[in-house]
C-alpha cells in the first residue's frame, strides 16, 4: 500500500515508517527536515509542515492512508482532520496518547491525582483531539493510543491490544515500546479492525 507519515522522524513516527518499510509498503516519510528521516527501501523523504492544511493535504493526497505522528501540543487538530479530508486518503491514522484512556468508567487518566503535571496540558490536547474525531462525519479514522509510558524498548510482537481502558501488565505498570506500538498501528492499516475507533496497545 502507499502510506504517508507525518512525524517521520520523531520516535513514533520512525518506528512505523521502518515497519512500514519492512513490511513492503510504499511509504512518504514528511517532516519539517526531512534529512533526520532515515534512508530505508521504498521510503521517500519529504519536506512538510503540519500546521499547514493545504501543503498537507497536497502531501497526503493518493494514498491509502496518511498516519499523524506528531505532539498535539506543536499541532492544530482541525488542520490534521482538514488535511485528512481534503487529500480524499482512503484512512486517517492517529498516534494517541495515553491521557485519554479510562482507568475506571468514565474517568480518564489525565483526570487523576497524580497523573504528571508536565505532561497534562499534551494529554488533555490528544483527549480533545480524539473527541473532535468522534464527532467526525466523513472521515475513515482511527486513533491509537499508547500505554502510560511510551519508551525505547524492542520490537517483540507480543503485546495485547484494548479499547477505551488503560491496559495493565500483572504488576501494575502500562508501557509500550515504540517499536512495538509501530507494530501494532501498522497491523491496523494492513487488518482494519478499529474503524472509526481509538484503540490502545500494552503489554
């Protein structure tokens, strides 16, 4: 399939486009310096600005699917959904956070006590993210959100996968690799199983 990245070249991003790569896919890896994306078989480097609708969408246009790797901090959602819907992509892929999973019903973790205050104002930008995509009409998207920690780490394969709950190991600590995230979102595009949905992977 022909997939188009944005965020190529932060850790997210990188992970999926070398999976990607992997896999066989025809890939358009954009960042704002494309020189950071590395040179892997059927990738092509692109120059892109996130913030711009227009040169996304011209971006994105033909392809099956364009992903979103970027910070929602550094990013304008109703640009990125704009930009999904002008380009006509067949499926708009989302890298979630964590903040908006539930830790009990109805209760998001970004909500609790002692979630970290240096990463709230980004957690609350991805839950208000995945809340405008919900109420999204046209667009074929799909949001994966992460564990709580989001790290370096292996690719495994071996991972579980959820819906709208924070998942757990037996210890009590959520975390996922990025390698392994990569994984999971790119099974996603090759198996569509969370159309229209958030999702989330942990081990």
């Amino acid at each position: 399939m022909k997939i188009a990245v944005a965020g190529a070249s932060g850790r997210a991003g990188s992970c999926i486009t070398a999976e990607l790569s992997r896999r066989g896919h025809t890939v358009t890896a954009i960042a704002r310096n494309p020189e950071k994306i590395a040179t892997l078989p059927g990738v092509t480097a692109r120059k892109g600005d996130v913030l711009d609708q227009a040169g996304l969408a011209a971006l994105w246009a033909g392809h099956d699917a364009a992903v979103s790797s970027v910070h929602f901090l550094a990013s304008d959602p109703l640009k990125l959904i704009g930009a999904a819907r002008d380009s006509k992509v067949g499926r708009y892929l989302v890298v979630g956070g964590a903040g908006s999973l539930e830790v009990a019903p109805g209760v998001r973790l970004v909500t609790t006590p002692n979630f970290p205050a240096q990463y709230k104002a980004e957690a609350e930008k991805g839950a208000a993210f995945l809340d405008l995509l919900g109420q999204e009409k046209e667009l074929n998207w799909t949001f994966l959100s992460p564990s709580a920690l989001f790290v370096e780490g292996e690719r495994t394969g071996k991972f579980r996968l959820g819906t709208d709950q924070l998942l757990s190991d037996s210890d009590g600590k959520s975390w996922i690799s990025f390698p392994d995230f990569a994984v999971a979102l790119v099974d996603e595009i090759e198996r569509p199983s969370h159309l229209r949905k958030r999702f989330t992977v942990g081990y």
